[in-house]
C-alpha cells in the first residue's frame, strides 16, 4: 500500500535525515511511528504524504508516486499534522469548503464522533480549547473515510478521558483496506491500539516488526536480579523492568516504552532476536 525505496532527505548539505531509507506498510494495519525528538518522525510522515520532496529515492502509494500529488490519490490520504491552523469559522462552514474534496466524506459518521468527543457545536473553530481543535481534526480526518490516515502526534493536547475515547474510535475505523500511521513520543498513548512498532533513529528504520512478532521472540517481565539471558533492563522500585529471549514461548504484555528504548539503546541485542526468529 506505500512503499518508500532509498529514500534520502536533508534540509542542509551534508546533513542527512535519512539515508537510504527503505520501508513497506500494508493495509489492514494501524503503524506506530517511534522515535526520538528529532530523528525526523514528522519529517518522515511529510515526505510520505507529498508535502515536501525527497533528494533521491522514492514513494509509492496505492501505485502512485506521490511527488506527482494527483487529485486520484490525495483524495485518499488525510494528514492530521501535529501543528493546528484552522479558520476562525463555523463547523458546518468548515466542512461545506473542506468535506468537497474527499467523495467519501460521511457528514453523519463525523456528527457522531463529535458527540462522543464532547465537542461543543455552536463555537467557531477560532474559539475552541486547543484540545477541542484537536479532537475536531481528528473527527474530520476519521471521517472523510480515505484509505491512508497519518497521524502526527495526534494525543497531545487530550486529556486522560479523551485519550481513552481516541483509542476506541480509532480501532473502530480500522478495516482491511486502511492503513493507520501515528507517530507519537508519548509512547504509552498506542499501547492496546497499534499492531505494529516502527523505531526510526540514525537516518535508519531500526526495527519494524508486528506486535505479535515482539511478543512472539521477546518475553517482558519484572524481575529481582539480572541474569545472563536479559537482554535490556531498566531499573524500577524493587527490581528491574526487564526484556528477555522468548525461549520458552511465554505470553507476555509488550511494553512499548521498555521495547523503544531497549531498540535505541541496545538494538543489536533486540533485532537479532528477530533475525534468529525467521531463520529458525
């Protein structure tokens, strides 16, 4: 469904954001985009949606490269960006000059989701909390039904409740001709929601693998005392946050901070777990 091949970027000569990066999302998925601030999480996401263009190296969505912005494939990607510019108008306003340009905008299904995130309808856009304009965008986003959603830190400015209610709607607009990427810092805030972890550091994709696949190879656990086999561990009260070989097959609950900051920190230790995975 996109598929990015040698892609290099910079905004400044000799100071590359990616080098030859390669990476490829399929449909039916929601992609969690990890990384560090300014390893070029929302660089990565504006490339891939045509915003600005790569120095060499390509993307493809739906079959169709997206340096050429036709009408035929922006009609099918919405781009919630972290920034928010919205018009000092009304709701019914925004949608009659915006809705026009997504044939499969539902009006209905985009009321439903204000109700159920609280937001007031009788206020201009300019007027709303920062939180609300975000909930709005994302409402919208939701509702113009387009097949690629991206997502650049779209929980920040919602409180606990709203956090909660973000998750829900979004596994309920899933289905298996979309694709769901969401880069976020706050990396707690996808637990229980997306079905696969992109790590990008050092101009690189480091790891790209299923929650499944995680789960599968590494076994999360809290554990006393460090032993040979742990292959990361972070200090807490009473013992140690700690991420293992899954040798005995084990369920175990991935950690999503634990498993990021283990890739960062020690990533040969994690990526030849799935390496060794495949070849066995």
């Amino acid at each position: 469904m996109i598929a990015i091949q040698n892609l290099n970027f910079s905004y400044k000569k000799n100071k590359p954001i990616f080098r030859n990066l390669n990476l490829h999302l399929h449909a039916g998925h929601i992609y969690g985009l990890l990384g560090k601030n300014g390893a070029g999480k929302s660089t990565l996401l504006k490339n891939m949606v045509g915003l600005i263009y790569s120095d060499s190296g390509g993307i493809r969505i739906l079959g169709e490269d997206v340096k050429q912005r036709n009408p035929s494939l922006l009609r099918e990607i919405c781009f919630i960006q972290e920034e928010l510019y919205l018009p000092n108008v009304s709701v019914e306003d925004f949608i009659k000059a915006t809705a026009c340009f997504y044939p499969n905008f539902d009006k209905e299904y985009f009321y439903e989701l204000f109700r159920e995130f609280h937001i007031p309808t009788n206020q201009k856009l300019g007027g709303m909390s920062y939180g609300q304009k975000k909930k709005f965008v994302i409402a919208f986003g939701l509702a113009t039904n387009t097949k690629i959603v991206v997502m650049d830190e779209p929980t920040n400015g919602l409180d606990i409740p709203s956090k909660a209610q973000f998750r829900k709607i979004l596994a309920g607009a899933m289905h298996a001709d979309r694709v769901f990427i969401i880069s976020t810092h706050q990396v707690r805030d996808l637990e229980n929601l997306i079905d696969a972890v992109i790590v990008l550091d050092q101009h690189q994709i480091v790891l790209n693998e299923s929650i499944e696949s995680i789960s599968n190879c590494l076994h999360f656990k809290r554990v006393l005392d460090l032993t040979p086999d742990i292959l990361y561990a972070e200090k807490g009260i009473g013992g140690y946050n700690a991420i293992s070989s899954n040798v005995d097959y084990e369920d175990s609950r991935v950690d999503l901070e634990l498993l990021f900051n283990a890739t960062i920190e020690k990533g040969e230790n994690i990526t030849k777990q799935f390496i060794k995975a495949r070849h066995e």
